[in-house]
C-alpha cells in the first residue's frame, strides 16, 4: 500500500461561496438560538417536540454515520484488508457526522447546559440513557480511531506506535457500542404503539434501525469516494467500491423480509392498500430505497459503472432517510389541528452543520494523510 498524503485543492468557485453562506447562517442561527431561545428559531410545539433536528440532523445523522464501525469491523475483525483504503476515509466521515449530530443536539435541547446530567445521574431503565452513554463512548472510539491521522502528520511515532497496538481492541468495542445504539435508537419508539402507524411500528424496531444503518455504511462510503474524486480531483476506487457494495442487496434482502413478515404475522397486510397518503410514504420508501437497490445492486453491470454505482448508493441513503423521518416524525399521531412544519431557521441549523462537516472535511483531506491507495491506482 502507498499513502497518498497530498490532495489538490478546490479553486474558490460558487460552491464553495454557497458553503460558506451556509456555514455562516448556521452559526449566526445558533447564536440567535442561545440569546433569544429554542421558540425564537423553530417551530416545535407541545405537539412535535421532536422536528427537523432529531429526525434529520441526529438520526439520519447517526445512520449514514455507521460507515466508520462496518468498514473497520470489515478490515479489522473480519479480515478484509483489501478494503483499507477506504477506511480512514470513513472513519473520518463517522466523526464528523457523530460530532455534527451532538451539535445539532445541544441546539434541540431545552437546557444543552444540564446534558452532562447524564453522566452523573444515571437511569439504566431509560433508552435514552442507554444511547446517550453509548453515542459519548463511540464519540471516544472514534477519535481514537481518528487519532493516527494527526499523529502520522506530525510525525509523533511513539503515541502512534501505542495507538496501532490497541487498534483491534478498539474497533472491537466500537463494533459493540454501535450495534446497541444503532438498535436502541429504534428501541426509542417501542413505546408509542398506539401513535406510531401500524406499517412502521414493530417488535422488531430495534433489528430493523441496525440492519439500515449496515446496510447504509457503504452506500455512504461510495458517495464519499466519488465526491471526494471531484472535489480533489482524486482517482475512484471503483475496483474496490463495486466489491463493498455487494453486501448490500443481502442486508436490505434481510430487511424486506423480515418487514413483509412481521406485517404478515402481526396482522397489518391490509394498512398497505388503504390509499391514504401515509401508505404512500411506505411503498416510496420500501420501493426507492429497498427493493431497487437489491435489484440494482445484484447486477455486476450496475456495481461495475461508476455512475450507476453511485446513484444506486443514493438511492439507499434516501430510503434510510425516509425511514427516519417517516418512524420519528411523519407516522406519528398527533391530536388534531396540530401542525408543523420547519422554520426557515431550523433549516439554516441543519444546513449549516452539513456545511461545516463538508469543510472540516476538506481542511482534514488538505493537511492530514486520510487516504491510502493501491498499488494499481497510484499507477493510475
């Protein structure tokens, strides 16, 4: 393996303005928010405490995060170290979308400044505290995970040697603390069985929260891979990326199965026809973002085009993303005459912190060494 530790860097274009419009609004937003309070920026109400921030910024946040624990468990505990230069890659993506979800976090919170609360007080019955606790724990896995980075740049070998001595541990534990609040984030609307609509509420939450977020970590690998190809005019890793993916059809293969028949067993078939615009969602999500992909991907022609590959992996992240928002905040009852819909705030929170995620992103890729190549395309 080489390590490839220069990268191009973008020329100031309008992208890169828009970024910083973006980066800029969201920080002048959170501001706003510590001065004048939550209301003055949002529109969450009595009725929908939980909005854009949880379904979008947190869970989704969390779920297309889960690339970093399925690529190092893949080339750490399941030995497959022709993925390794698709790993820091991830690792770094994992940390970011984990850091950028607690942000977004602190500006949900009623009082952000109680959140260490929790490391105090404990409440071992509550779901919540279960991922709270996991979250910080797999936060810490991930900077450490992070941390040869840094310490390969600037050149601290004795810290780096202690660090590679560890490694296999910590993966092991990041695995561990993944797969529980990855499930226990799903475990979270076990409770509202007579608010959460029938197609979507399950014994099985739990399963099904973990087998997305695997199934979501390569398809967001690729994305990352393709833009991080355009952006610093990178080589693709279509050899290995058209490998990775092939996993996927078996995870959502899994997952459908297992979604049609709890519905068989639990009675709900009939919830699939009614028409209503809630049914609607489910056929959307399910087809776009399920039954597609595994077509899609089980044809060596898709996986072995760069575009077809890269679009297929969109369409997995999207159906993730309409699960979460449909499980956390569109399928949920609420009394009548509630409404919500985001303020024009709360979309400058969210993205804000996407935009600052792309540029930690870019200032890491331009100054510490987070790719690796083969051999096969250094020569490219």
């Amino acid at each position: 393996m080489n390590s490839e530790n220069k990268t191009s860097s973008p020329t100031i274009s309008f992208s890169w303005t828009i970024l910083i419009i973006l980066m800029v609004a969201g920080f002048l937003t959170t501001v706003a928010r510590f001065i004048w309070g939550i209301g003055s920026i949002s529109n969450l109400n009595d009725s929908y405490p939980w909005g854009l921030w949880i379904s979008f910024d947190l869970l989704c946040g969390i779920a297309l995060a889960a690339g970093a624990f399925t690529t190092a468990g893949g080339v750490y505990i399941l030995g497959f170290d022709k993925f390794k230069p698709l790993l820091r890659p991830a690792i770094l993506t994992g940390f970011l979308g984990y850091l950028l979800a607690i942000l977004a976090l602190g500006v949900d919170l009623g009082r952000p400044e109680r959140i260490w609360h929790l490391i105090i007080y404990w409440n071992p019955h509550s779901v919540m505290f279960e991922v709270g606790w996991c979250v910080m724990l797999y936060t810490t896995i991930l900077a450490l995970e992070f941390l040869p980075m840094p310490l390969e740049r600037f050149g601290l070998k004795k810290p780096l040697s202690i660090i590679h001595k560890f490694t296999i541990p910590i993966v092991i534990v990041g695995v561990v603390l993944s797969t529980l609040h990855q499930s226990s984030l799903g475990s979270l609307f076990l409770i509202v069985v007579n608010r959460l609509h029938p197609l979507w509420h399950s014994k099985l939450l739990p399963l099904f929260f973990f087998l997305t977020a695997v199934a979501v970590g390569p398809a967001v690998v690729v994305v990352e891979a393709y833009l991080s190809s355009r952006i610093f005019k990178r080589h693709f890793e279509l050899d290995l990326l058209s490998r990775i993916v092939k996993v996927i059809p078996m995870l959502l293969g899994l997952y459908l199965v297992l979604r049609f028949g709890d519905l068989v067993i639990a009675g709900k078939l009939g919830a699939l026809f009614t028409g209503s615009l809630l049914t609607l969602l489910f056929w959307i999500e399910i087809l776009i973002g399920v039954v597609a992909p595994i077509y899609l991907f089980s044809k060596a022609s898709v996986r072995e085009n760069q575009t077809s590959l890269v679009k297929t992996s969109l369409l997995v992240i999207i159906g993730v993303v309409l699960n979460r928002f449909n499980v956390s905040l569109i399928a949920i009852a609420r009394p009548d005459g509630a409404t919500y819909f985001p303020h024009l705030l709360e979309f400058c929170i969210s993205f804000g912190v996407i935009a600052g995620g792309i540029f930690v992103f870019w200032l890491a890729a331009r100054f510490l060494p987070i790719w690796e190549v083969s051999d096969d395309a250094s020569k490219v």
